[in-house]
C-alpha cells in the first residue's frame, strides 16, 4: 500500500510540474455535434424509429479537442487551423473561448468547418453525417495566412514562457495541413522543445523528427505496409513477412505469421498494401483525434483509436477508410476494402494479440517516423509504448460503449505530451497518458480530461498549485482558466505594496468583492526601485507576497518584473480590472487594453490618512509624529 502511494505521488507531482506548460496545437480542428433524441415507435414509411430531439450539445474536435485538453490538464494551450467562416466556426470559438485555449484560428471564407453530427437515442449512436474533407483545400492566401498565424504563436508563447514551446500535430487528412505548412514546420522544428504527432499518415511526417507518435493500429500497420524492403531481424517473434517486388510502393501482401524460432502457431492475414501515387494514404473522418475509438464488439477503449480491431492481425473492421480506399464492403470470409485491395480475413486473426505484434515493431516504426517515442493505441486493449531503450511498456483499458470514447484519443495525447515536456520518464508518461483517456470515458460526448479529475484518480489533493495563493507567472494562465471555466468573474489589480496596512487591506477587500476571484500581481524589486526609487522597496518582495497570500481576500498573488502589468492583464483577461484612485476609469492607463480583452475598468476611492509614504516617514522620524496631510491616500504602493 505505502508504494502504491508514494508511485501515485509521483505522478501527481508530474501534473503539477507541466501547471501553465505552453502548447501550440496545431491541425484539423473539427466541431463534435450531439443530439440527443428520444424515440417510442416507428414510422410508416420504412422501418425507422421516429425520433424527438431533446437537447444538443456542440464540443471542440479534432486538433481543437487537443487544445482544450490541454488546457483543461493545466497546460497553456494555443490553437492555430482553419476554421470556416461560417456558424459551426463560430461555435467552435466559443468552445475554445469557454475551455480557455488562446484561438489563433484563421477564418477561411468558403471552406467550411469540418462537423461531425451525431443522432443519438437512449444513448446509442443511431447515425452520423461528416462535413468537410481533404478536397477542401486551402488556397494560396489561406496558407499564407496560416503560416503567419503559426510564427506569430510560437513567438508569442515564447515571449510569455520564456522558454520554447511544445508542438503538437493533429492530421488527419481534412486539409489544414498542406505541404507547404509540413514543410514549414519541419524547417522550424527547432523552435519547439518537445514536438508531438498525431496522424493518419505518418509517412507525411518524414523529417519532423517528432519527440513521439501516436498512431492507432491500423496507422501502424499502414505505415508498415508502406516501407518497403524491411526484414525483421531472426528470432524476432510475430513479424511481417514483405513479398520482393517494386519497393517505390512497398509491398504488395503481407503475411503474419511466426519468424525462425517464434512460438506462435502461423496464422495468414492477407492485405494488399494502398498504392496511392500521391504517396498518401489520409482518413478524411477525424479518425483517433477526434474520432469514436472503434471495436468490432461495439465497444470502444479510452485511447480512441479508430480502425484499431483490424490491420495486420485481422481482427474485424478496419473502422473508417482512408481517402484512397474509396468504401467498405463486408464479404463472407472477412472485410474487403475496394480501391486497394485489402483482405481481412477474420478467422485467420483468431489468437494473434495485437499489444505482441506492436510490440514486435516498435523499433522499426521509431525507425519509419524518426520518433524518440511510439505509442501505438489499441482501443480496447490500451497501448503499446516504446523509447529509445527498446523496452515495451504496455498499459491496458476498460471496455466502454463506443459513443463514450469520442475523442479520448485527444486526451491521451495531450497527457503524454505533457509528461514528456515536463521532463517526466516515460513509463510515468504513459502512465499519466492511459490514465487521462480511461478517466474521460465515464459518458456519451467528446471526451475532456480536466486536471482536477487527474489529480482525484490519483488520490492527491485537489487544492494543490491551482488553488494556493502564490503561483508563478507560468503557472496564471492555466489557474485563471480553471476558473473561468467554472464561471467565476476574475478581479485583477497590480502594486508595489511595500509596507502592507489598513488602506490595503480595505481596499483588496473591496476588489474582491467585486467578483469571485482576485489576482494581484505584485511589482518585483527591480521594478518598484526604477518607479519609486533607489531607496524603495522597504520590504523585500518575498515579505510582501507573503502577506498579501495570507489575506482571506486574495486568492492568487503573482510577481512580475515589468513596469507595466500590461503582459499579465492579457494573460489573465480580467473580468474587472481594480486601481484605487479619485480619477475616473477613463484616466487608468490600463483601461483601453482591459476594455479592449472585454472586461471593465473600477477604481476605488482612498481610505482617509493610511498610506505607505507616510508610514515610512514615521518609522524614519523615530516616532516622532509628522503632519498628517488629509490627501494622504491607500492608493497600492
């Protein structure tokens, strides 16, 4: 018990250390649209139930379900893909606005959002109608427009995390993601620490040299399939035999079976491999980034891996096809792909565990990809993942209905790429990573993990960094948008506070009650001796941080080193933004910008005789007691 304890301390102290981590998402953002619907009886027209809409519910998906679960596990998150002008567009804004991801969407007039609508009835997907595919191409000024949006956001999350930022790529084959943005991301991989991909073609992907993948097991059998003329070593287990022939398309069959010495009974899963001449192979329907994980049972895992139940083992469907396979048809001997080909045969599967087979070839997909880290999702069966020291670590799921599952491949990606950019192992990693996606999947909708729930699966408090008072300016971001989402309005107000008194005191309680969370941000010493002087601060800003964080009135306190605290006020977009003075708003400096982010400006009238200036006079004074001057003010300073 006492090391189950100290293994989950361990990883709570790994969600804590990515708290404010910036994260540029960048890829197919989509908009997830539910309806629920109620139905006691069929129609006369055919044998279809009649059903009654009762409510709907629209979520982010796709690359846009990345970004909120990244913000929602406490990460600073940035969303940069097209996105139609059009009404879903404008209701994927607002799911990002509500969930806190800074949306650096480009409108794209004339291509419309990608939406994947689904009809449900007692809670089981009756049907579901996808808009948008990769013939909705992005036109020159679209792609030029993107490209700016994607240099200005990694400065921008450069200049407020001070260090580089993590990359994540979701592709899955809608058109936000055209050779000329791969090539520019691969040009610039530089500027990113830790870079994750997610894509239905990883063969796209050649030179991004990715911190780690997480391809579903039919996007690993794909690009296996591809990669011509490799052999797996003698001795190696379950292994793919590769026919000779033209390897510019790689190979034409491919068997499972046992390699010299394997244990397994053989087993023959025929596939002909796609020969697309474009030399891609993309799922047009979100697939596992923001797609249901698919099962042949009907049931569907947290990673959420669609088409995982097929490829090299044969094990049913291949889910949704790619672009190039044109439909699916169902055979009497297994599932038969038209357009290219493919052949499952769903008895000769009968026993081959898919975790053995990734397993088996994980070194060659690290190979293929240029990956530091290949996790290959499994649906039901959990995860696959393997690292630079060739040691498989294997984590497992829970069953659960398929329209519980949607999107909770999202959640494991950015529970990954987290760990991975904050540092931690990766057997901690993938820990944290099926854990997010297992915690998603308690209900019908497009899976969300919140850091909150993270942390209670792990048994750790909960009033942890989110909630104390002192917090780093890495961290603020992350904090107020927890708040946000719960619908509390957010107070900010900004000083030196160098000798804390009774005008301070009634003058933060004041703000406070103003909304339902105050945020001071306190000038640091540098900055308080170039506004008030060389002999300023009094108190070092370690004192006088940790008496504001002592007051019941204040909830958050944050240090900044500028003269301004114009960076912090659009970092925290203030609901209300607090000044104490007998001026009219109008005269703050701050108040364009405040009004501009949408929130009010207030100022605070003085509290008679209480001021630091003059507390300082009296303490130089050695008691002696000066002038009182009525304009003294509890103006912060």
């Amino acid at each position: 018990m006492a090391g189950g304890a100290a293994e989950q301390r361990r990883l709570a102290a790994v969600v804590e250390g990515w708290l404010g981590r910036p994260v540029l998402v960048v890829g197919d953002a989509m908009l997830d649209d539910w309806r629920f619907a109620e139905s006691d009886r069929l129609c006369r027209e055919a044998p279809a139930p009649v059903l009654t809409l009762r409510r709907r519910i629209s979520a982010a998906g796709g690359a846009a379900n990345t970004a909120v679960n990244v913000a929602a596990l406490g990460g600073r998150a940035v969303l940069v893909a097209p996105v139609g002008a059009d009404v879903a567009g404008d209701e994927l804004h607002d799911c990002l606005d509500r969930a806190g991801v800074w949306d650096r969407t480009v409108n794209q007039p004339g291509r419309p959002t990608p939406v994947k609508r689904r009809m449900l009835a007692g809670n089981q997907i009756l049907l579901r109608e996808d808009s948008g595919d990769a013939d909705d191409a992005l036109d020159d000024d679209g792609v030029s427009r993107l490209l700016v949006a994607l240099d200005c956001a990694t400065e921008e999350l450069l200049a407020v995390g001070g260090e580089p930022p993590t990359l994540v790529v979701c592709d899955y084959g809608l058109g936000a993601l055209p050779d000329a943005v791969r090539a520019w991301l691969v040009t610039h991989r530089e500027r990113y620490a830790t870079v994750a991909l997610d894509a239905h073609d990883l063969a796209d992907w050649r030179g991004l040299a990715p911190t780690v993948v997480t391809p579903s097991f039919a996007e690993a059998t794909r690009l296996l399939a591809r990669a011509a003329g490799a052999r797996p070593a003698p001795g190696a287990g379950l292994h793919l035999d590769h026919p000779d022939g033209d390897p510019a398309d790689g190979p034409s069959e491919l068997t499972v079976g046992v390699s010299p010495g394997g244990a397994w009974p053989h087993q023959d899963v025929h596939r002909s491999a796609a020969t697309d001449p474009t030399g891609s192979a993309t799922d047009p329907t979100g697939g596992s980034g923001g797609g249901t994980a698919g099962s042949t049972s009907g049931t569907a895992g947290p990673t959420g891996s669609t088409g995982g139940a097929a490829g090299l083992a044969g094990l049913g469907a291949t889910g949704e096809p790619t672009a190039g396979e044109g439909r699916v048809a169902m055979t009497g001997d297994g599932l038969t792909v038209t357009g290219t080909g493919v052949t499952v045969n769903a008895t000769a599967g009968e026993g081959v565990d898919r975790a053995v087979l990734a397993e088996s070839r994980l070194a060659e997909l690290r190979a293929h990809t240029g990956a530091d880290v290949v996790a290959v999702t499994l649906d039901t069966d959990g995860a696959v993942v393997g690292g630079a020291d060739g040691e498989p670590r294997r984590s497992h799921s829970t069953p659960v209905p398929a329209s519980h599952a949607v999107g909770a491949g999202d959640a494991y990606l950015a529970a990954m790429t987290l760990a991975l950019a904050a540092d931690a192992p990766l057997p901690t990693a993938a820990q944290l990573a099926q854990l997010a996606a297992t915690i998603t999947v308690s209900d019908t909708g497009t899976c969300v993990c919140r850091r909150e729930d993270l942390l209670v699966a792990l048994d750790a408090p909960v009033d942890g960094a989110a909630h104390r008072a002192l917090v780093g300016t890495g961290e603020l971001a992350a904090i107020v948008a927890e708040h946000r989402r719960a619908g509390r309005a957010i107070v900010f107000t900004n000083g030196c506070f160098d000798v804390l008194h009774r005008g301070h005191v009634r003058y933060l309680e004041q703000a406070r009650a103003l909304g339902d969370l105050l945020v001071v941000a306190v000038n640091s010493d540098g900055s308080v001796r170039r506004l008030k002087g060389p002999d300023r601060p009094v108190n070092p800003v370690e004192d006088r941080v940790a008496l504001l964080a002592a007051l019941a009135c204040v909830d958050h306190v944050v240090v900044f080193e500028e003269d301004s605290p114009a960076g912090l006020i659009e970092t925290v977009r203030p609901d209300v933004y607090v000044k104490g003075g007998d001026y009219p708003p109008e005269m703050v400096p701050e108040a364009p910008l405040v009004r501009r982010l949408g929130g009010q400006v207030r100022t605070l009238g003085y509290v008679p005789d209480r001021s630091t200036s003059a507390i300082i006079d009296r303490i130089r004074a050695h008691g002696q007691e000066p002038q009182e001057d009525p304009s003294l003010t509890s103006k912060p300073s």
